[in-house]
C-alpha cells in the first residue's frame, strides 16, 4: 500500500486507513510510539498494562480450549 503525507498547518500527516486500525486495535486515543532506524519508521501502539492484560487472557482462553491440538501440529 502506498500512501502520501499531507499538509496539515504546519506539519504532515499520514493517513491511516479504517480497516488497519481496526486490524491493530488503535482509535483516536491510542498512544503511539514513533520509531526509525534511520531509514524506515515504525509505529506501534505504546505499550499498555490492561491492552497486554486483554491479550493475556485472550490467549489463555485460545490454549485451554485448543492448547492440545497446538502442541500436536507443533510436533
């Protein structure tokens, strides 16, 4: 996906289609970390207690219910 900056005031903005903050969990009022490595940026949602606590038990309940048959397809 390509996308361009554009003009707000003074600075530019990139706009973040729909269904890849709705991929990423991130709304209006999520925090976001902007980082680079000199050539690329990376941007992510910052890290959050109860945003990690969600997954957390997400996860746990994907393993109680299918944690045998993903040890067997690891195998």
């Amino acid at each position: 996906m390509r996308k361009h900056l554009i003009k707000h005031g003074n600075s530019l903005a990139l706009i973040i289609d729909k269904p890849i903050l709705e991929l990423l969990q991130i709304s209006a009022e999520t925090p976001l970390e902007i980082t680079t490595n000199g050539n690329s940026l990376l941007i992510s949602p910052v890290e959050n207690g109860e945003r990690k606590d969600r997954l957390q038990v997400s996860l746990d309940k994907i393993n109680e219910k299918y944690g045998d048959d993903l040890k067997r397809l690891a195998e």
